[in-house]
C-alpha cells in the first residue's frame, strides 16, 4: 500500500531515498532550502517543496502532519536536525526518521522523539569495508554484528553445479544458507539443495561474515 512520505533534506543520503520511495510507488514529498536543488530532484519525486523546514508555520502550511512517515534527512546541521524533528512530532507526524551523524547526535533524537535513527555514513562504511574484504560479492549488508547477507554472481565455471555441490545449506561444508536466487526476472525463494546453477544467475547468501569468507573463497578457486 503506497504511503505519503516527506524526506526533508536533499543531500546525498535524501535525494537517494525520497527517488527510492518514488520509484517504489510511494507519495514523496521533498523539502529543502535550496532552490536550485529542489529543482533538479523535482522530475524524481511526486512533489518537490522549496521550504524552511526550522520554521513550523511553513510545516504547518505544507500539513506534514497528515503524511505517514517523515525523514529527516539533514546532515551536517545537527541544530536544525534536531529541531525540524521536534517539529514534525508537535504537528502531529506519527512515525519520524531522523539521521544521525554520531551516538550522540542519534541519542539526541531519540529522547526528542524520533521513532527511528539511522546512520547513512556508518552503515554504509561497514558495507563497503565488507565489500572489499569479501571480494567477488556484488553486494553486502550487514544484519548483526558478524552476520549478514551477500549478493554474489554466477560465473560460468559454476553453471550446471547444484547449491549442494557449492557447499551450500545446513548440512554443507559452510553452512552458507541461500534463502534466493534471482534467475532472469524470476525469483526462486528457498531453492532446494538439488538447485542446477544456470548461467545468469544471481545467489543471495547468508551466513557469518567468516563463513561467507571461506565460500567466496571457494567460490572463486572453482573459477579459476
């Protein structure tokens, strides 16, 4: 079901997410004090807004209190963070996305009110530091701390082997779970072991941060 969504702040991190949620085919709703920013994410969003978001009249004025879920997605600007986040919870917003820049501006906004904190910068450094550790993945997010899931390719000196051949599942030599693969614009959810690898394929894996080491490892000696 789409929701109304406002993203406050069109930085990197913002202008990323609200262009997510649009094409995700949700009511964005775009805000930032730049003119000639707010224009060039206009095409992207449903709605794009040149506004002072530390001023309630013009919150007010734009009824952020009727949309379901607000971002704020300010960055550097911890005061003007911390007060648009007050804001939105006074007019009424019932579930606020706040960024932080560190722990201290994150538990900031929690006692203030925000529903949720995220770290774009944090989260995203221990993505990427996986990504070159874990060579050869596509893609990687963390889940917990020395867990998380991997996005890998097939290569050709893969096709025609089965996931139980890779070592895949709990019975496997590294109990690497492959809870998808993405096969053209088919999605097979918890293949079975007996899963033929075809050329193109696509293999989400899950597992611990070392586990997942020791397969791409593997992986990749099979492709040489």
């Amino acid at each position: 079901m789409a929701k109304q969504i406002v993203v406050i702040g069109l930085g990197r991190f913002g202008i990323s997410l609200a262009t997510t949620l649009s094409r995700l085919g949700h009511d964005v709703l775009a805000i930032d004090k730049n003119r000639e920013i707010v224009q060039s994410a206009a095409a992207q969003v449903t709605h794009a807004v040149t506004a002072e978001a530390t001023h309630e009249a013009a919150l007010r004025e734009l009824g952020i209190g009727n949309f379901d879920i607000a971002v704020v997605a300010i960055g550097s600007d911890v005061q003007s963070s911390v007060l648009v986040t007050i804001l939105l919870k006074r007019l009424g917003t019932p579930y606020v996305i706040a960024r932080a820049n560190n722990d201290l501006h994150g538990e900031i906004l929690k006692k203030i009110g925000a529903d949720k904190v995220v770290f774009p910068e944090a989260e995203m450094g221990e993505r990427i530091g996986h990504e070159a550790i874990l060579r050869n993945i596509d893609d990687y997010m963390p889940i917990v701390p020395g867990y998380g899931i991997a996005k890998v390719s097939v290569t050709p000196d893969l096709v025609g082997k089965t996931l139980f051949d890779l070592g895949t599942g709990t019975m496997g030599d590294y109990g690497i779970a492959v809870p998808l693969i993405q096969r053209g614009d088919e999605v097979l959810v918890t293949p079975a072991p007996d899963e033929t690898i075809a050329s193109g394929d696509v293999i989400i894996i899950s597992g611990g941060d070392d586990k997942i080491g020791e397969f791409i490892a593997k992986v990749s000696e099979t492709s040489k």
